[in-house]
C-alpha cells in the first residue's frame, strides 16, 4: 500500500464547476497535510495547508481533513481554465518535514 | 528576493559521468531536500538534511550523494551508479519544524544522452 494515494485522473471539469479532489494516507500518526500544484514542467506551488479535523477555506479553494477516515481533499469552486494542472497531496508525519507525495490528479478544466 | 534557485535548469550527462545538480536558498532555512520526480508520478526523496554537516538519506538515495557544508547550498551529485538518471529534480527548503510547508526551487531536468 503506497502512503499516499490519489487517483491519477485526469478529472475533466466543465468552467465554473466545483472539482474534488482525493487523497488518502496510511499512516495514522500523519500531523500535516498540503496540496500543491504543478504545472507542466513547472515545480510544485503551495496551494493549502491543513493541520486539524473539518474543513479549511480560502479563496476557491477548500481543504478537508478526516484523520479517522484518513482521507484529505481539495475543492474548487468556480473552476477556471487556469486551474488545470497536476494537483500534489503531500503528508508530513513528523517534525523533520519529511513531506511524502501522492502520485498527483490532472486537473482539466473544460472552457 | 527571497527563494531557492537551481541550476542548471537543464543538464545532459553521458553515460558514465557524475554531475552535480547546484541548490542554494536565502531564506535562512535549516532544512533542505531533494526529490526525483519521473513522467506522471508524484516526487520521490533522494536525500535531506536538516541542519548543517548533518544528511539523510531518503527513499531512493542509491546512486546518488550530498553535501551540507553550508547552510545555503545543498548540492546534489547524481554518479555513474545511479542507472535511470533521466529525470525533473527538484530542491525544496522549509523549518524543520511540524506544520511548516516546503517551498521548492524551479528545478533542474537532467537527461543522459
């Protein structure tokens, strides 16, 4: 079982549609979470941090955090073209920061 | 401006040579990483090292070797033993402390020829 997954889409979104975005962990004692983002041969960007159990807001994007299911994801509100990109789940499970990556979802927002 | 630069952002190697991949960061931090990261597949960690003269290895370090002899730079030497070393290597920098993110550098996609 890989410690992170996600599903390699690609997911396909029309303009304006909300895109969800999924990933599961296996290791229980997981403390950090964070999506980035990544274009096409660009590095991976920081998108948003989750720590603690509900749900996370800003902007139009949304993280949300069960530690019980040990499942994390993103919501898109209002997608945008822009958005299309691989989006990155990574797991941090103790203080040396040792991020774990999913393999990435693709990320097509239809115009 | 504050961040992590990597350089070469592109870098061919014969077969048989070593190379070394540069990464140096401003942002004061202690820890820095390096992760491989091959077509449609997440990051994998090669090494990482969270203080000075201090590394570890991460999950795919065979073939690969580090330095930490200052704080800003982080060097990644890719040898003649690591088999599959067409790849997008990326260098990241954070605290390393819980709950802090990592900010990476544009990365360097190297390819053996």
């Amino acid at each position: 079982q890989k410690e992170v997954e996600q599903n390699s889409g690609p997911l396909s979104v029309p303009e304006g549609a909300i895109a969800s975005l999924n990933c599961t962990y296996s290791d229980r004692v997981s403390q950090s979470f964070f999506w980035y983002r990544q274009y096409s041969g660009k590095s991976p960007e920081l998108i948003m941090s989750i720590y603690s159990n509900g749900d996370k807001e800003d902007g139009r994007f949304t993280a949300q955090l069960n530690k019980a299911s040990q499942y994390v994801s993103l919501l898109i509100r209002d997608s945008q073209p822009s958005d299309s990109a691989t989006y990155l789940c990574a797991v941090n499970r103790d203080a040396t920061n040792k991020l774990i990556f999913g393999t990435g979802t693709l990320l097509a927002v239809q115009p | 401006d504050g961040g992590i630069t990597q350089s070469p952002k592109y870098l061919f190697r014969k077969e048989g040579q070593n190379v070394t991949l540069s990464c140096e960061q401003n942002l004061n931090h202690d820890a820095m990483y390096w992760y491989r990261q091959d077509p449609g597949q997440g990051l994998r960690l090669i090494y990482y090292s969270q203080i000075v003269n201090d590394f570890q290895k991460g999950d795919i370090a065979e073939g690969y070797s580090v330095s930490r002899e200052k704080k800003e730079s982080f060097p990644l030497t890719v040898t003649s033993a690591q088999k599959n070393p067409t790849a997008f290597y990326l260098c990241a920098s954070s605290i390393p402390a819980l709950n802090t993110e990592a900010f990476f550098g544009q990365g360097t996609r190297l390819t053996v020829v």
